[in-house]
C-alpha cells in the first residue's frame, strides 16, 4: 500500500457538507483521550454538534475520561457502525480540546444536547455534567463523497470555518 498526497484542494463548503453529515449519521461518539501517566482511554457517549462543529455531551465528572479531559488533548472518531466491509465507507476524526461545560456555557450546550435528544433531561442525571469539544483539525473520509481511499485533513476556527489543510490517497500495490 503506498499513501500519496493529492495537491487538489477541496473547497470549504464541500467540506462543511461532508463533515455535518458524518457527524449527523451517528448519535455516539468515541471520545479518545490520555490520562496524565500517558496511559490511553476510550469511552462511548451519546453526543450533539453546533454550527460552530462544538461536540456536546454528558458524563460524570470522576469517570476517568472526564478526569483525562482536563489533561489534555481529545480525539473523537463518529461513524455509522451499520457499515458493511468492502462498501463505500464514511467517517471523521475530531482533534482539538474539551472542558467540562461551567455556568457560563451550560445554557448552549444543554441546548445543543437538547435539541438532538428531545427526551433529555437534567433531572435524575445526579451529578453528570457536560463537556464541550472544539476540533482545531479534523479528517474527513466518504468515499462516495471524497473518491475512494481519500482522507480529507482540513482545519477548523473558532467559528467551525473549515479550511483544507491536504488529503491523503491510499492506494493498494499491484
């Protein structure tokens, strides 16, 4: 298998598309993150998004990948599990910072997590707080969309403005 870069840069807005659909085609998300002695952590949690590509979503501030939050930077993978091998595949990989929700911000982000999972509620959540997420870059990968073998990299503002940063080809050898 050899990786090739494609000088071909995609526009913003076909970014945008791709990316609020990857993150529309799934309800959970794997959030990726390293605790403090460098030990890796994986956990699942049901997730929401806003316009500006901000990830919300509920945990209980002692579970350790809370407590690796505050110790650092995150990965989030979200993909549709219904995928069959062999198909056209689709996904995308989030790279940036979370923080537990505080006062100012709690009001946006129960909204966002509302507004994606009407039966939310804060009552009977004891002492589950929300996180919030912000990308700084991301990997894009659909292979309907972006051509087969095709990881689309591009960075993200403050405002989820995306921008192509390259895209990687992966081709199988003869």
């Amino acid at each position: 298998m050899t990786i090739e870069r494609s000088k071909r840069p995609v526009a913003a807005s076909r970014l945008a598309k791709a990316a609020r659909l990857l993150l529309d085609a799934s309800n959970l998300c794997a959030i990726a993150t390293v605790a403090a002695d460098g030990g890796a952590y994986i956990n699942t949690a049901y997730f929401a998004w806003s316009p500006e590509l901000n990830l919300v979503w509920l945990s209980e501030p002692r579970a350790k990948h809370s407590q690796n939050v505050r110790a650092g930077t995150v990965a989030i993978a979200v993909y549709d599990s219904n995928q069959s091998w062999g198909k056209p595949d689709r996904g995308i990989q989030l790279f940036g910072s979370a923080w537990e929700a505080e006062a100012a911000s709690t009001a946006d982000a129960e909204t966002v997590y509302a507004n994606r999972f009407p039966d939310y509620r804060r009552r009977g959540l004891g002492s589950y707080r929300l996180y919030i997420f912000h990308p700084s870059r991301l990997k894009l990968f659909d292979e309907r969309e972006l051509g087969a073998g095709r990881f689309v990299i591009a960075r993200v503002d403050d405002k989820g403005g995306l921008t192509w940063d390259r895209t990687e080809v992966y081709r199988s050898e003869p």
